[in-house]
C-alpha cells in the first residue's frame, strides 16, 4: 500500500480510501469506507492489531469472515494495483 500510494508513512487505514477513489465512478467511495472500517475494526479488538489489555469475546465465525475480508482485500489491491 506504501508502495502504490508513495506515502510511506500511510497505514492501510490512511490510504484505502484513496486507492479506491474515481471521480468517474462515485460508488466506489462505499468500498473505501467499507475497507476503513475492516481497519478499524482490526484496530478496535483487543490483541488484532495492539496488546490485548482485556479478553476479546470474537467468535470463530467473526474472526473467519474477517479474515476472509482481509484476503479478498488483499487480491482485490494486488489485481487493481499490482505490477
């Protein structure tokens, strides 16, 4: 993400918005929101992505979806951006 945006310093939070950005195609703003928000929710559940300072109650269920949503994510920026 890095990489396509130039911004080094960019989480994926800062710049999934932008990589889906189309003046031309302003549907596309929801899927950056929606991408923002899968960041967020990382970010959000104690031990995701920071130190877990209370017990998470994620189901096996949730915590498969969002890392199903994190891969589909994944191929969705290498097929659009990648070279």
């Amino acid at each position: 993400m890095k990489i396509i945006t130039e911004r080094g310093d960019a989480s994926l939070g800062d710049v999934a918005a932008d990589l889906v950005r189309d003046p031309a195609a302003p549907w596309r703003g929801s899927l950056g929101a929606a991408l923002r928000s899968l960041y967020g929710y990382a970010s959000q559940v104690p031990g995701a992505r920071h130190a877990q300072h209370i017990d998470a109650e994620v189901t096996p269920a949730e915590a498969a979806l969002v890392v199903r949503m994190c891969g589909a994510a994944i191929v969705y920026f290498i097929d659009q951006h990648g070279n």
